[in-house]
C-alpha cells in the first residue's frame, strides 16, 4: 500500500513552485536535507522521477506535471478534512495563487482581492501579475489556481467567466496637434507615431485591431508595462491605447488627455480564467464567491 505523507507532497509542490529544494525547504520551515528526503521518498513510491534539472533548477518533467494538480487536490482535501475535524469549518486557512495580467495586477488589485482578503484574513494570497497569455499558461500548468485577464482566452481546458467591463482609450500629450479637437476623423491619424505594448497582451490586440481602421502610422515603441507607455506619450515620443484606469492620474495632473474617437471600438472584458479539470476547494470556491 503507497503510504505517501501530505508533507511529502506539500515540498513536492513547494519545489514545484520555487524551482529548487532550498527554496521549498525554506518556505515549509524544514532543514533542505528534510525536504530533500521528502521527495526522494515520494518519488521512490511513485515508482519515477519528477523533475528534471536546467541550469541548476528543477523542473517539472511530464510525469511530475501530471502529479501536481493530483498533489495539489490532496493537499486542499486534507486541509479541509483538518478544519472540519471536531465540528463544522469556520474560518478559511492557506494559500490561494492568483495570476492578474498587468491592467488588473496594476491598477484593479484592490477590486479583484480586497473583499476577499477583508473577509478571510487567515487566507494568505500570492498574486503574479504578467500580460494575458502568461497568465493562461500560468492557469494551465498550475502556477495560478485562478487568472483574472484583459483579453480573450480561447484553450479548450480553461474556462472563462466574465467580470467587468473596461476599456480603452486614446492619449495624448495636452500640446499635441490633436489634443482638443471636437470632430477628430479616422484620417486625422495618418502618419501618427504609436507606443504600442509588447505582443501576446490583450492591450496590444486590442490597440491592433483599432489601429486596422485608422490610416498607417509608425510603431516607435514596444513596452510590456502601461506605466512605461504612459510615461513615453507624456515625454512626446508618441501616443498610446492605454486602459482608462491606468491614466486616471495622468489626466486629473494635465500631463495627458484623451481623444475623442466614437469610431474606434475601445471596449473589452475582464474575465476570470480557471482550468476546466482542476478540483476547486474551498478557498477558490469563496474567492469565485466574492468577485
């Protein structure tokens, strides 16, 4: 009979998420030979390796890819069976993963985790934030038990639930030959120098698909964070779809203004993104609960 310990598979997952054996034994409190141990145990019983060394790291190989989301499940299974040992549950304990991509990670934390944290202080939250397919991927191979992107995510094993909506806007420096026109037209955008955000973000897709209707310009920049764009537009070297949100201090200071531009289509939803096949305990169910 397998006699696998949820100690060996919480540093099977700690080493998983850290990428080396001292970092997971740090993070559990344990001395490195201990964890070390731990998942030679494991992986003694499983009858196969699970990772594979890089570069010094160690990382998931197909089988140990497979194992963690099983690893996992256990994990919050007995950690449920725990809290309701001796009576009912009362309180929510762990950890809960949460990958934003950057308009959501930068301007919208409050929003997406302030009520949950309000509400489950024992719950501790680790939140990445990166453009939108990183965050899928992250969905994907576990990084993240619950995404909450800017664009659409199209892979058949996640599911995708809206949850507000936004958008975006155009914008420019106040001494900007455009800045202050009432009836702007699309051919008012020829020739016009864009800062744009770095493929694979929602931003970027979006600010593209508006683009195809406006006359050729010039891509003068790529940048992966709209903090960057916004400083770029703001020193004159181009203009910029940027999420509203994000340039609501620039706006109120008069370091920017935003173009009036009914013909462009500027709106998007945010949505939450889970894997279709993964066991959700109770701490993503309560955080579905509140957002």
């Amino acid at each position: 009979m397998i006699g696998i310990s949820p100690r060996q598979l919480e540093v099977f997952v700690a080493i998983a998420r850290e990428g080396s054996v001292r970092a997971a034994a740090e993070q559990l409190h344990l001395s490195q030979p201990a964890a070390s141990m731990a998942l030679a145990e494991l992986e003694r019983q499983l009858g196969a390796a699970l990772f594979a060394r890089e570069k010094g790291r160690l990382r998931l190989n197909t089988r140990g890819r497979e194992t963690l989301p099983l690893a996992q499940e256990l994990i919050e299974r007995f950690a449920e069976l725990e809290g309701r040992a001796g009576g009912a549950m009362t309180s929510l304990a762990g950890e809960l993963r949460i990958g934003a991509s950057n308009t959501v990670g930068n301007y919208l934390v409050g929003d997406l985790v302030g009520p949950f944290t309000a509400a489950h202080p024992g719950v501790s939250l680790r939140l990445g934030v990166a453009n939108t397919a990183r965050i899928a991927e992250g969905v994907l191979e576990h990084v993240y038990d619950v995404g909450c992107v800017e664009g659409p995510v199209t892979h058949a094993s996640l599911e995708t639930r809206p949850w507000r909506d936004d958008s975006l806007v155009v914008c420019v420096r106040p001494d900007h030959r455009l800045a202050g026109r009432q009836r702007l037209r699309r051919d008012d955008f020829a020739g016009e120098r864009w800062v744009l955000r770095e493929r694979g973000s929602a931003t970027r897709a979006l600010s593209e698909r508006a683009l195809a209707d406006l006359p050729e310009g010039t891509t003068v920049l790529e940048l992966d964070q709209s903090e960057a764009i916004k400083q770029a537009v703001i020193a004159g070297l181009g203009i910029a779809c940027l999420p509203a949100v994000a340039v609501v201090d620039a706006l109120a200071a008069g370091r920017l203004v935003t173009l009036r531009t009914p013909f462009l289509d500027l709106r998007r939803t945010l949505s939450l993104v889970l894997r279709r096949s993964r066991y959700r305990g109770a701490l993503v169910d309560a955080f579905l609960g509140m957002v």
